[in-house]
C-alpha cells in the first residue's frame, strides 16, 4: 500500500482475521516475534503479568491465551529490539527531536540509561543515578514551598509505586497530585460518589453472565478494551439486549468476530452487537437518558393504570434512595420535543430502548470518555445512576454501573493514595504509620497545575509514566509554561514529548517495564495492580529488561525520597529490597481494604475490594443513594452561533493516548494520516467542503484567546448534524485549559466548540490518494 494518506470505508465485522493479522504483524515489526510470543502466553496470567493496555479484568474461565490485538500491540512496543542509549541522544540536538512526530518518537524503541539535559549543547547527555538523585534533591530543597512542585502520575504505575510515592510526596509537604484520571474517569472518582457513595464501577465480571440487558454509552470498545468484546459477544449470543450509545457507528459495536474463536474466522461469520444503535448528536447523552427515564414514568402510570405490575422498583426506591420525587418532576417538565432536539434521536427510538430497559430485570451501564468528557460529565453520570435506580439495579446479580476505565492502574493508583483531595481519614492513618505529619490542604489537579505552571508559581515537574504535556489541553501555552521551570523528570520508557519540552534542568530517567523481570536482593519482585472491577491481582514480568540500566519505578521513588529527605526516619531502602514490606505498609493504611495483603495476594489468583453498593450500603451525606438533577438538557454550555460544531477527540485503533503505533485506523478506513476531521456530509456541503479537501478549524470561545488549526483532511463520515471528530492528541491546541467539568475538573475534550472552513492556503483536493 501507499503511504499517502487513504480513505476506504471499512464495512467487515469488526475483529477476525485483520486482529489476528495485526497481532502477528506488529511483533514482526518490532522484532520481538519470539519473544512477544512467548511473553504473549504469560500475559493476564495468574502467573504472568498484567497487560499493560487496558483495566478490563481477567475473566474467571481457562483460557489458553487472554490478550487482544491492542494489548499485543501494547506488549511489542514495550518489548521491542530497538533501543535508545547515550548515542542516539549524542546525533539529535532536543531542537531537531521535537521537529520529528509522536510516531517517529515511539519507534526509536525503549530507553536505556539514564539522561541529563545540558543547555550548552542542546543534548542529553548520560548522567549517573545518584547524579539524577542529587539534582532532583538539590531541586526539591531549595523551593521556597513544597507546593511549588508538581507530582504527576501516569496510571501504569503499580500499587506498590503509587503508594510510596504519595507518602513520599506528602512527607516532603504537598498534596499536588495531577493524575491521569483527572483527564480521564474523575467524573466517575468524583461525581459518583455524591450518587451511590463510592467512585468506583459497582459491577463484577459474573455479572455479564447474568445480566439482561447492557448499554454501552461512549466507549469505543472493539479499540480500547478489545477483551470486553467477549463478553459482549457472549451476551448477544445469550440473546442479551446490547444498547449502543455513540455518535459515530463504531465497527466492533455493530459486527464482531472473536479473533480467538477460529471456526467463525475460518468460515466469516460474525456477531452483531448492538441490538439497538442510538447514534446520539455529541453531548446528547443528558437529553437521551431523560428520554429513557420519561420513558420509564410514562410505562410506570400505564401499568398503575392497568392495574398491571409496576415498572420502577417502587420498594427500592423507598428504602434505599433519596430525592426520587425532585427527579421525577424534573423528568415530567422535560418535553419531548426538545429531547429529541438535543440528543438528535428519535422519539421512537428512546422509547424502544426504554421498553427493553423497562424489560431487563437485571441491567449493567457501561461508559466511556465520551460521557466523562462533558462540561457537565459528572451530572451526566448522575442520570446514569438515575435511570439505573429507577429499577433497583444495584446490589443484584447481573446489575450495576460500568465505568470503563482507561490505564490498566489508574484506579489503583487513586486507591493507594494519589489523591489531591485526600480524606482525613487516610492522612490520619498516614500520620499513624509512617510518624509524620503530612499537609492537609487540597493541592492542583492537572489543570490547576498547568495553571500553577502559566502563573509562574510552579517550579518543578516530576512526572511518574506519561506523557503530561501531550495529554493536557491548550497544547502552545502549555509547552511555553512548561519550559520555564526549573526541573522536569520523567521517568518513563520510552522516549515521548514530555521530555523534548523541559525546563532549566531536566533528566529522562528509565524504567524496567511490567512485562520484565525486577530483580532486587530478596529476588525476583512483583507488583500488584487494582483493574476496572476493583479485583487486585499481581503482576510478575517474565522478560529480561531491556537494559542493565533501567531502575524499578519503586527504586526511583525511594531513592528520590532519600535525596531529598536525608533526615527522613522513613527505611526508603528497606522497601527497594522487598516489596513485601511495601504492601504490609498498605496494609496498616489501608486496614478496611488490603488487610493480610501479602498472604491473600499469594493465596489466590488476586481479592476483589469491597464495593458497599453491592450489599446495598450507600456511603453518601443521606445515607441513600441520591437521585440527582441536571440543569436541562445541554451538557455543555452552548456558545456561538448557527456554524457551531462540536469536536471530540478521540483515538484511533493504532494509538494508546499520546503513543503512535502507525498512522492508520482500520475500523475507521484512515491510512497514513491522522489529521483528518470525521464529518456529516450535510454539514460539509454547507461549508463548501468535499471529501479530501483540506480544512482550518477554530475554537469558538469567550477569553479572547484565539486557538487555530490548518490543513485537516476533511473524511465524510456518518456523524450526527452538528458533530465532528478527529484525533487526539493532535487536536489539543484547540481544548481550551478552562473547559471542564466543574464537579471534577475533567476537560471536556469531547465537545469542542469550533468553527471549520476550507484551508485558506493549502492545495485542496489532491491529498487523498484513490483508495
Ligand atoms: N488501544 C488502546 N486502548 C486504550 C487506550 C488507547 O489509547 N488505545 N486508552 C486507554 C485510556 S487511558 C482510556 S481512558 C480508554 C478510552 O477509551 P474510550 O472511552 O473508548 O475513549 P475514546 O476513544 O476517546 O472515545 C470514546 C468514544 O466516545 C464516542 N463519543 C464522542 N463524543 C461522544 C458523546 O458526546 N456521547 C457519546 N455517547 N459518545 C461520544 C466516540 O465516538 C468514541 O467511540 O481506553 C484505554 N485503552
Ligand atoms: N484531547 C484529548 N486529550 C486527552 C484525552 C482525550 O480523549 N482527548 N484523553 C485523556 C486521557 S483519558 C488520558 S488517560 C490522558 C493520558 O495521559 P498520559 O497517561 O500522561 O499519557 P500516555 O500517552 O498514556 O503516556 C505514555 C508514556 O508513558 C510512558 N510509559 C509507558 N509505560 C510505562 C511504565 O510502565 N512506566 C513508566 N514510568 N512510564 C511508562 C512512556 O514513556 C509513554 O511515552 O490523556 C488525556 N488527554
Ligand atoms: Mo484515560
């Protein structure tokens, strides 16, 4: 095939034969055939280690192989033969580094030893450990306030890190902890919990087995979470109900075939998914919800009526929830007219997915960023949790909410003490185990800290995994506030953006990755990590680290901890050694939940942590599960005229987030090209525009800022009216820093408010070659 850029509908299920092909292809590429193969067999294995792609659980069922194309794709690119040592950083000046793309960044291959910026040359040149020790140290003592640094951390990093990292932190005095999840499910951390009292999902992976019926409401789950089609397989199989909620018809929610189940492969066949496809208007979610709630009322008072059985779960209501009647005369107020004005749906359609829903006795909702990602995504979760209380789906097999997180540990990482707003409950166990007195003030979640950062009051940046410059919005403002700091670190494995905009001093340092072997003086170590479903299991690496040079992500810590608190009465090198004494350490902070760590976690294959809407136990301010209200029905606020359209950034199959695995998205027909913008053809003829031409974007805001985009390839595309999408994180220059979700801080980087006009410069039409 050519490598200029192709457009070529893809209209196959979804999975097969391609993710087989795709599998094998990548390993090849990065030269890990054998290797990847081998690592492969004990990848999501009770003996293994824990894919490093996504946080979808294991299943419970014996399996010979328990991984997908992603996670492959995932593990090759982590295993691969190519390196990058003192003499690639000798050849590239840091200026000519940034020049090159996110993709050629990627495939320089994995990072071996430890790197210090020097400003006179412009390179980054080998430094020691302890160097990179004493520099951080230097760094960190000679702030004015602790909370002048910055702590990000990437959800990867295990239980064991993330846990000693934030009492590092906070021994040394600040609460700044930007996260991942910030970005990403903190509607879901922070929202949540005002419902059913806990930020967590509530379902387990039995209940897909006994579930009724399944939404799944924007995730795109043939490419982020590819092993979660199996039991959406299985379920249609059953005869489940699936309800797909999404702006674009993504290929694996409509046709899929297991690329494991060779009989289907081998002849063509295939499972449709959605029984219902609701192809929502970008932020429609709020009005789509009402309307299946207003649904549920109108069924409810016909079967009253009727004198017929009840449709909502009128008992459930009463015991166990608060503010059903503020709900319902919220929903009764909402007119049709203008649900089906905002989510872009059918009356009829919603009606017919509330029927099924009325229908289900036991209904699991999962989710995604194109929920979380709203101006108002947490109340937007809310109503998720609404609709599901109006039935009684928690606390029963088969029921319950499904937030699909993203890093296969970012819940776990917010479990075990990375937390900006942490409880007194949890400071008080800190001060108790460990004998010091940590800070009690909330510190900066991402978007404060870039904030801090522009405002100049920021000085250091520690970044644990990542890619935080590339992941965060307003891209030029951030690059420039970034590279006025004093210190960046990141410690990560590959080499990225992150590292290329750096302050006065920087250091890249690099660590042994989950899939290989840490090594310390008791032996071989493992960690442990929290998946979606809060089962906690263990991950052992079976790989020989890519270099003698690399340095676990706990030694890192401990050590940083050391430089700079010598005084500390904290045993930092105890931990290094044995990572039993980390979890004991989680244990006494964490009695409710890790109680007896170490022999549990060797007793079986991993423990669930408790999850009191299960048993019904709600830890809210009412006591009860709260029905909460939205502010009509526009989940983000409505700004500029007629011409307005709505931008999501989303991923394409061949990334995870800001890692470029190759310019193409199979299931969306792109190839070599990711600046593109998916379009209604309506509103491309109203603009002008025809397939291939190129367009310039521009944010429509009220700050005066202005945020401009050139040259996007324009692709018709099955959206709604009124809504776009293209790639991230190419499209973050046009996220403004200040549009997120009030209630968590979330940016809303699914609906961007832009206008689109053909290139005022570029040739037009001549980019997309025939395909
Ligand atoms: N291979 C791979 N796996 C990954 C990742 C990856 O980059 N690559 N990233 C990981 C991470 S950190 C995360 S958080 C997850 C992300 O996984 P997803 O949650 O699937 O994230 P996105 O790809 O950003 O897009 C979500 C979906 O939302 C839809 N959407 C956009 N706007 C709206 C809207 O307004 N309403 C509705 N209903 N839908 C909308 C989009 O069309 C898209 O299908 O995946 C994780 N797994
Ligand atoms: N516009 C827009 N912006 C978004 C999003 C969006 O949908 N649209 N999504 C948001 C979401 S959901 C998320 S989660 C963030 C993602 O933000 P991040 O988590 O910051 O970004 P990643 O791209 O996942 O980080 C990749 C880097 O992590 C490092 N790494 C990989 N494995 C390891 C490891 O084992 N240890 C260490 N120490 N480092 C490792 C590698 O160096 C790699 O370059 O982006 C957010 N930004
Ligand atoms: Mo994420």
């Amino acid at each position: 095939m050519s490598d200029k850029p192709q457009y070529k509908p893809y209209t196959h299920p979804a999975g097969g034969w391609g993710a087989a092909n795709a599998t094998a292809r990548v390993l090849m590429e990065q030269s890990v055939l054998a290797k990847g193969s081998r690592a492969l067999l004990a990848m999501n294995h009770p003996d293994g280690f824990k894919c490093p792609s996504c946080a979808w659980p294991d299943p419970d069922r014996e399996k010979t192989l328990e991984f997908c194309e992603n996670g492959a794709k995932a593990l090759a690119f982590e295993a691969t033969k190519r390196h990058i040592g003192a003499e690639f950083f000798a050849a590239h000046t840091v200026t000519e580094l940034m020049a090159r793309s996110d993709h050629w960044l990627e495939e320089q291959g994995r990072l071996t030893h430890p790197m210090r910026y020097d400003a006179a040359t412009d390179h980054y040149v080998p430094c020691t450990w302890d160097e990179a020790y004493a520099l951080i140290g230097q760094h960190l003592q000679a702030l004015d306030s602790p909370d002048q640094a910055e702590f990000y951390t990437s959800g990867r990093t295990s239980n064991e890190a993330a846990f000693l990292y934030s009492v590092f932190v906070r021994a040394y005095g600040t609460n700044n902890f930007p996260d991942c999840s910030n970005m990403c499910h903190e509607p879901t951390s922070r929202g949540l919990p005002l419902s059913i009292g806990i930020g967590k999902g509530t379902v387990r992976m039995e209940d897909f087995g006994k579930t009724e019926a399944i939404f799944i409401i924007g995730q795109n789950t043939g490419t982020n979470s590819p092993r979660m089609m199996t039991e959406l397989v299985h379920a249609r199989k059953r005869g489940t109900p699936i309800v797909a909620v999404n702006p674009m018809p993504e290929r694996a929610l409509i046709r899929f075939t297991e690329p494991q189940d060779p009989i289907k492969m081998a002849t063509f066949g295939s499972t449709p998914i959605a029984s219902e496809f609701c192809h929502v208007r970008i932020g429609g979610d709020a009005a789509f919800l009402k309307g299946v709630m207003k649904t549920l009322f109108e069924l409810d008072a016909e079967a009253a009526a009727r004198g017929e059985p009840a449709v909502l779960d009128h008992a459930f209501i009463a015991e166990h929830t608060f503010g059903f009647e503020a709900l319902k005369a919220d929903i009764e107020a909402t007119q049709w007219a203008d649900i089906v004005a905002v989510s872009g749906l059918a009356e009829e359609q919603i009606r017919r997915v509330g029927a099924i829903y009325a229908a289900s006795s036991a209904t699991i909702i999962c989710f995604g960023m194109g929920v979380t990602q709203h101006q108002q995504g947490s109340r937007v979760i809310h109503q998720i949790a609404n609709l599901l209380m109006l039935r009684g789906n928690f606390g029963k097999p088969g029921a319950g909410i499904c937030p699909v997180r993203g890093h296969s540990n970012v819940q776990g990482d917010r479990t075990v003490g990375i937390d900006e707003k942490p409880s007194p409950v949890y400071l008080d166990r800190l001060q108790e185990v460990f004998g010091f007195n940590p800070p009690r003030e909330h510190g900066h979640h991402v978007v404060e800290s870039v904030q801090a950062m522009i405002d100049g009051t920021a000085k250091v940046f520690i970044g644990m995994g990542g890619n935080f410059i590339h992941a965060i919005p307003d891209t030029p403002v951030a690059y420039a506030a970034m590279s006025r700091l004093n210190l960046t670190v990141g410690i990560a494995t590959k080499l990225n953006r992150g590292h290329l905009v750096h302050g006065r001093d920087a250091l890249i340092l690099p660590v042994i990755a989950r899939s290989e072997i840490d090594h310390q003086k008791t032996g071989p170590q493992f960690v442990t990590i929290e998946d979606a479903m809060s089962n906690v299991t263990a991950s052992r690496g079976v790989l020989h680290p890519a270099s003698p040079d690399l340095r676990s992500e706990i030694e890192i810590v401990c050590r940083m901890a050391r430089a700079t608190l010598p005084d500390s009465s904290i045993a930092w090198e105890s931990f290094i050694d044995d990572y039993d004494l980390i979890r004991d350490r989680i244990a006494q902070v964490y009695p409710d939940l890790y109680a007896g760590f170490n022999t549990r976690i060797r007793a079986t294959k991993g423990f669930a942590l408790p999850v009191p809407p299960r048993e019904r136990r709600w830890n809210t301010l009412t006591g009860r599960a709260n029905f909460l209200l939205i502010d009509g029905l526009d989940e983000d606020t409505p700004i500029g005229g007629p011409d307005m359209l709505r931008l999501s950034t989303i991923r394409s199959h061949d990334q995870y987030n800001t890692t470029i695995y190759t310019n193409n998205d199979r299931y969306r027909g792109v190839y070599n090209t990711r600046t593109v913008i998916f379009m209604n053809e309506e509103d491309m003829r109203e603009r002008n525009l025809s397939e291939g031409m190129l367009a310039d974007l521009e944010t429509i805001s009220d700050d005066g800022v202005e945020r401009r985009l050139s040259g996007f390839m324009v692709l018709p595309y099955p959206m709604p009216r009124g809504s776009i999408a293209g790639y991230y994180p190419e499209l973050n220059p046009l996220l403004p820093l200040s549009h997120f979700d009030q209630i968590s801080g979330t940016p809303a980087a699914k609906s961007i408010p832009v206008r689109v006009h053909a290139a005022a410069t570029a040739p037009q039409a001549e980019a997309l070659q025939p395909a």
